[in-house]
C-alpha cells in the first residue's frame, strides 16, 4: 500500500481487501496471537479492573488539567536546558524539525517509533528538502524500505511475514536470501549502526512527558530508542499535547498496562526517561521538545469525543477488532488504523475529512472492552456517525429515503399502501429477492408475503 491513501476512501479499500483472494495474510493469526497474550497477562492481575479504572481516571485527570500540567514541564525543562517548541499544526512541526537539522548540518535524521511523526508525515517533508529520515525501530525500517506506512500501531510489519522481510532484505541490503529471524535481524543491524555511529541528530517519539519531574519517557522493545537518544549530539522529543502524565507513578502504572495491552509482555524491554541535555561526557548536549498540535486542543474542548485523548497507543483494540482483523491497517488510509483510528481520525480533522470511518465498525464493543484506558470507542463512534451524516453534502438521497420511510410509518393508510405497492412491484422479480441498490449488495431482502397477515387474522376472525 503506497503512501497516503485518502481516509475517504475506507470503504473501497475494505472491499478490495476483502475480495483479494490466495494465502490467509499474516495480520489474521498475529492479531489472534497478540490479543490472547493480553489476555493472559491481564489474568495475571486479579485487581485488573481495579487497575484499568485507575489507569482511565489518571489519563482523564491530565486532560483535565492539560494547561496546568505543560505549566509544571516548561518549568522542569526551562531549568534544564531543554529547548521547547510548540506546533500548532504538522506543517509548522516539519518546519522546526527540518530546521533543526540543518542548523546542525545534518543530512540524515535518525529516528525512534513515533506514530505522531507518522501523522505529520514528517519523512516524505524531509526527504522533499534532502534531509533523509532513518528509521530505526526495526519494524518501521522493514516498512520504510518498501516505501509504505506501518499497519499497525505498535506492530508497523504486521501484514508482513518473515519470507517478506528475507525477500526485502536480500533485494535492498543486498546478500543471500534466509527468512530466519536472528539472520534478519543481524542484517538490520549491520545496516543501522553506521547510522547509528554517525548521526548529528536523532528524534525520539514521546510516550509520555513527566509534569511531576520533567522526564521524556520513551517505550521501546529494542533498545533504538536509547542509542538514537544518547549517541547523537542533538536529540529532538515529539510529542502530542495530550501525552502528559502527573507523576512518575501515574507513569508506571500506564507503562505496564501498555505492554501488558499491546504485546502481553509484563514491561517493555527498556522504559527511556530523558532528563535534558547531558553534563557528562556522553549523552545530548541539546535537547528540543517539539509539541504538536494538530487538533488536540480543540478535541480536549469536545465534551462528546475528548475521552479518545486518553489512548496510550498500544494498539490492543486493533488486535480485537473483527474488521481490522480481516482487512489489516492499510485500507484505513491515514496514520491510525483500527477503532481508535475510526474515532481518532476524524475526532482530530473534522467528521468531513474522514466521513466513513465511524461506520467500519459492527459496534461489537470488543475494542471498549479491551481498552486498558476504558475509552468508549463504540459510543463515539456513533456520535460520529450523526455528526458525518449531518456534514454530508446535500442533497443527501439517504436522507430523502429517511424523510420517505417517517412518512409511510407515521400514517396506518400510507404503511398499507406502501405496502400494497411493494408486493406488487415484487411481481416484477418472480422467485427472487427485489434489488435494492447499495442494501442487498450484502444483505436479505426476504420476499413479502402474498397475503399480509394483517388479512390473515380478519379473515381468522371473520
Ligand atoms: S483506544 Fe485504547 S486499546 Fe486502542 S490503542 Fe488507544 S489505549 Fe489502546
């Protein structure tokens, strides 16, 4: 799937992604396999529920005092050193990062995980100014060296399996061609470090940034995110608004649950906590903290939808979602896939820009009830629906059919009439179901009775 894939056009997507035929792809049995390891780690806790319902109140406590909050960190940061950025939207965020970089001299920006830079599309605005991005999460560099988007939050490679990577790989880097993990991911290596030994400046995606003591933690499973943080000179923090936490024991509590939500482990491999620029001889001299925008503010105002700004990320809804589960991450388009992306999305842009999303759902409930920060996906996902139905264009023939159906079923005269005239027009399909464009593409029409039974029992009557 090619960059950039327009959010509205979701439901064209899903159903070429639907109709491809040939092997079952990887996405079907690794969503299975990640959704039963949260849901061993999660028995591991008796008091899990008691936990979640902590976990959802102390995210809802930061949004509730998000102004406060940034108030506390610029103070930690400005003692520090740290420099602070703020970005109103994803152009002025590539801005400053491109401007960064260049005022270093750099020609390459070595970068951690971050779905936020996704969401900017920071690597093709760097790769337009000759700046090249490296990614260095290994699932994102696989996705980055076949020129797509990742197709999953926390799992960029999810649609992939290991031939994919091992075909990749021998095509790209070079080399003979082996589909055995430990080989491929040595391979990566080898190509990495150099960058890794050389980069002026890295960028690491924020999980959370600590108002209590100033810190930038970073969740990584594979330990890029500590050396792209501590080998270059100037490393950059990317964050959204809303990724602020009080303390450190609100961080401790939402770093378990991620892990235990998006991968079933009990902690990531390494929680980075970045403090500003190092003293000592190894570490940054320079620390920047970019924090971007880009609709978050104004959501936070949204007294239906503001709860979706409680995610941490891990992905755990997608993993659950039957739709998902059969289409993949790509057909969603956008950056964020999956029930958070079906709210998300649109939550942030406005319900025009992406008026399809909230109806990729069969409102299951599965992604509410997996949710380690108890965010009602469902309930959003139908107020969407209202508020997408209401910014369609108009005339909107769906709504006509609406005003029709009150006015048949508001009259008992009409309703028989109506119905009379649908009997009769079914004379016209004899012996099978009436067409009715865009209803009975995937769904029933059962033929109407030859006789009501509204006949039927005045005739018994009689
Ligand atoms: S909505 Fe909940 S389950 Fe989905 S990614 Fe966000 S935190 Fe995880």
């Amino acid at each position: 799937m090619p960059h950039g894939t327009a959010p509205k056009q979701l439901k064209d997507e899903i159903d070429a992604g639907l109709q491809s035929r040939g092997e079952p792809p990887p996405f079907k049995t690794n969503t299975r396999k990640a959704a039963n390891a949260r849901d061993g780690r999660a028995g591991e806790w008796p008091d899990f529920e008691r936990r979640r319902a902590h976990a959802a109140a102390r995210r809802q406590y930061a949004l509730d005092h998000l102004d406060e909050l940034h108030e506390r960190l610029r103070e930690h940061w400005r003692r520090r050193g740290v420099i602070v950025h703020h970005a109103p939207n994803s152009a002025i965020a590539n801005d400053i990062i491109l401007g960064i970089v260049r005022d270093r001299g750099a020609r390459t920006l070595l970068k951690g995980k971050s779905m936020l830079s996704e969401e900017i599309g920071l690597n093709d605005y760097l790769a337009r100014h000759g700046v090249e991005p490296v990614e260095t999460d290994l699932g994102e560099y696989i996705v980055q060296l076949r020129g797509e988007t990742p197709s999953h939050i926390t799992m960029p490679g999810m649609h992939l399996d290991r031939t994919d990577v091992g075909r990749l790989f021998s095509e790209k880097l070079g080399g003979e061609y082996t589909d055995d993990p430990p080989a491929l991911t040595r391979i990566a290596r080898r190509a990495l470090r150099e960058k890794f030994l050389t980069a002026k400046v890295g960028m690491v995606g924020v999980n959370f940034a600590v108002a209590g003591t100033g810190h930038l933690a970073t969740v990584t499973n594979e330990g890029n995110g500590r050396l792209v943080s501590t080998l270059p000179d100037t490393v950059i923090g990317l964050m959204g608004y809303e990724r602020v936490t009080e303390s450190l024991a609100d961080l401790a509590l939402l770093w378990q649950l991620l892990a235990r939500s998006a991968t079933g482990q009990r902690a990531t491999v390494y929680l980075n906590m970045l403090h500003g620029p190092s003293p000592g001889p190894s570490g940054p001299r320079e620390v920047h903290v970019v924090i971007v925008d880009n609709g978050r503010r104004r959501l936070n105002d949204d007294p239906e939808l503001r709860e979706v700004l409680r995610c941490i990320r891990c992905g755990a809804c997608l993993n659950a979602c039957p739709v998902y589960q059969q289409v993949g991450g790509h057909p969603y388009g956008g950056t964020y896939p999956g029930p958070i992306g079906i709210v998300l999305t649109p939550a942030l842009k406005g319900a025009g820009h992406a008026p399809d999303h909230p109806f990729a759902s069969s409102l299951c409930g599965a992604c509410e009830e997996i949710c380690p920060v108890s965010i009602p996906l469902p309930e959003m996902m139908l107020k969407l629906r209202a508020r997408s139905v209401d910014e369609r264009a108009k005339p909107d023939p769906e709504r006509a059919v609406w005003r029709v159906f009150r006015e048949v079923m508001g009259s008992r005269r009409r309703y028989e009439l109506a119905a009379k005239l649908a009997r009769g027009a079914q004379a016209l399909w004899p012996g099978r179901e009436m067409p009715i464009p865009g209803w009975t593409d995937h769904r029933d029409a059962p033929r109407f009775a030859k006789k009501p039974f509204r006949d039927l029992f005045h005739e018994d009557e009689r």
